[in-house]
DNA sequence: CCTTCTTGGTAGCATGTTGCAACCGTTGTG
DNA sequence: CACAACGGTTGCAACATGCTACCAAGAAGG
C-alpha cells in the first residue's frame, strides 16, 4: 500500500523519511500519539480526519513500522494504536516543526499549546544543529556528502 | 492559493508548521535549497517533479515568506530562489528527518547521501531535546500545555 | 437474553490534486 | 541570425481526498 517510489532520489535520508511517513495527516497522527492518542475515535476527534482517511494512514502507519496495534490498555476487546520505538524516534522532528511553527506563525500573546518540560512545566530549549565537537552549526557550515557502498 | 484551513486545529504549531510549509515536494526543496540549488532547472533535475508542480509550489513558498525570489548571481536574467531567514529556520526540521532516515531507513553500509560538517567533514552530532536547564528529554519526560491569550 | 449506544470501521460518490505531455515566449550561445 | 536552453503555461487523464451513509462487533443496562 505505500508507494515507496514516489521520490526516487532515494539515497537522500530524508526523501526516505517523508515517504516513509507518507503524508501531513501521518506526521499529526504522530503528533497526537506523543500527546497521548491511543484510540482510533481519540484521534478522529482530535484532528476532525475522515475515517477511511484515517484507517489508510494509520495501517500504513503501521506497516512503517511507526506505530504497533497492540491490545487496548484498559481491558476492553478494542485495540490501540502505540509508537513504536522508530515512532519514537520522531520526537526531534515533531519537536523541531513545533518550535518553527512556534517562532514564525504566532503574534506575540496568540494562544497556542506549548510543549513543556512535565518536571518543571518550563519550555524546552531551542533544538541546535551542534558539529560532532560541539560547535553550533548553521546551514552554511554543512556540505552533504555522497557515501559509497562500503 | 494555500488553503490555509486544512487543519483546524490551529493553536498547534506543528499543525501551522505542516500548512505552511504545503506538501512533502516542498520540503525536499528546501532541502534542495540547503544543499546550494537556486534555479527553477535545478530543482527540476534534482527532484524530477513535474513542471507545473514545482511552479505551484515554489510560488507557496514564496508566498509563504519561506523562499524569496531574487535577481540571478550570475549576471543572467533569470531569477533564483533563495532561502529566506524564515526558511533557514527550517534547518533543524530537515537535520532530523535526515537523521530518522539514516538511522531507520538504511543498511549498514547501503550507500546514502550525509550531511557533514564542512570544517572537519564529520559527521553531525545527534539532535536532543533539551529542558531549560540542560537534561536530556524524552517524549514521556514532556506535556502538552495549553496556553491562553495573555 | 434483548435492546441500545459506542467503537471502528467499509462503500460509493463528488470533488480536488497530481502527473504527463505538448506548447510557448524569452534568454543565452555559436 | 539560427538554435538550444530556460522557465514556465495549458489541457487533460488518472488518482487521491473528503463527505456521507451504512454496518458489524463490543460494551452497557435491565
């Protein structure tokens, strides 16, 4: 059901990430899945999606490898739907888009949910791009590099 | 032209971050831009996207105050496309896509394209997200706060 | 049991978006 | 001046999306 050919640069990580998370409505699924989503009404509500949307996207979802359909938590015979440690892993992205859309789209006091740290309940701090020892690195100071076949 | 009303959850950064930015085309060319493309001929080669496409969407960009349009470098008459500050912004959302597909989507070994530092040609440290006093954070270690109009 | 509500979908259809190919005016080149 | 390359535009067919209606299996209540 994934197409897996849509971008055919496919030596290029990030082409392989964006069709790996398929489309938008996937990477707010993911979104609501950090917020705590499990259900598949949870997440209907949240994002106001269509349902056969949302069933494509969340079986396709599933066969990433992003999210697992496990057993519902609470013992009823439902199923839900769970990051997977790969899901996980998309924190820094969803974090990432968060703090751009937060420091471009909203006028000074404009309501907006906010990520915090839950021990202190302050925000986090600004992601940065950081050189293996540790300078802060800024687009021009990266090149990409091809790498060969070993 | 951009819709603008695709996600109606619209007090979620992520979700204005994912409107504005449009689709994935427009991601990958402002990777594309990141790794030194300006010309309308150059994105074309490089993603192999239709040319109707990349004109609708280097005009949302544009429009969305992520690329600008500016005078050719070169003398010639054409136009280019630049990153504006907004639009380098985007960099630590590309780095971590990147790093997701290097870290899931590849063999060892599997040839790919990686982003380095041009000084010393390393590679890049991994992303973290940090609280304000400097800990490492996981997603379980975050909340969602909503914060009202002040 | 029997009814009723909720959950988690599926099916059909109208509409919107994408991709492809052909075309075209302008700009650089020999 | 001819010719190629650049940077698009236009029309159309195919596909994806979104909406609504429908439906089966589970839970809840008596």
């Amino acid at each position: 059901m994934v197409t897996r050919t849509r971008f055919d640069d496919s030596e290029c990580p990030v082409a392989r990430s964006v069709d790996a998370i398929g489309d938008w409505w996937s990477l707010l699924i993911v979104r609501d899945a950090f917020d705590g989503s499990r259900r598949f009404g949870e997440f209907q509500r949240s994002l106001g999606v269509a349902k056969n949307i949302l069933t494509a996207r969340l079986r396709s979802l599933v066969a990433g490898g992003v999210l697992a359909s496990v057993p519902a938590s609470d013992g009823s015979a439902y199923r839900e739907y769970v990051l997977t440690p790969k899901g996980e892993a998309l924190f820094p992205v969803i974090v990432a888009l968060r703090q751009w859309g937060e420091q471009n789209f909203f006028a000074p006091g404009e309501p907006h949910s906010e990520l915090v740290d839950r021990r202190h309940g302050h925000r986090l701090r600004t992601l940065e791009v950081l050189s293996a020892d540790g300078r802060r690195l800024d687009p021009d100071d990266t090149t990409v590099h091809k790498v060969s076949a070993q």
